[in-house]
C-alpha cells in the first residue's frame, strides 16, 4: 500500500484535513496535495509520516 493511500485512509478516520496533517507530520501543509499530485516521499519521510498516524491513532485508543 502506497504512503498517499495509507494517509488517505488516516484522513477518512479521523476527520483531520488535509493541510493539518502535513503540518503535524512532517511541517509541510502542502504534503498530501503535493503527494495527490504525483509527489514521491522519501524513505525518511514516510517512516515519519507512518510514526505521526501510529502515535495519533494510539493516543485516540487510549
């Protein structure tokens, strides 16, 4: 599964925008529009991307 499908989900879950996101995971607002765009993360960024939708999601759970 892709980074941009995996956030994608995360977005539908939570209700968090799109631009929030970005700015919470990785400081860029622009992130999921670049990435809808055609954009390619890093290995760096979607390790800090996945790690921002675990912690978010486990602090929700609890």
């Amino acid at each position: 599964m892709t980074t941009l499908r995996r956030i994608e989900q995360f977005l539908r879950r939570t209700g968090m925008p799109a631009t929030r996101f970005g700015t919470q995971a990785v400081r860029d607002p622009r992130l999921v529009h670049d990435l809808r765009k055609g954009r390619q993360p890093g290995e760096h960024m979607s390790r800090r991307v996945e790690h921002f939708m675990n912690t978010y999601e486990g602090k929700i759970a609890k």
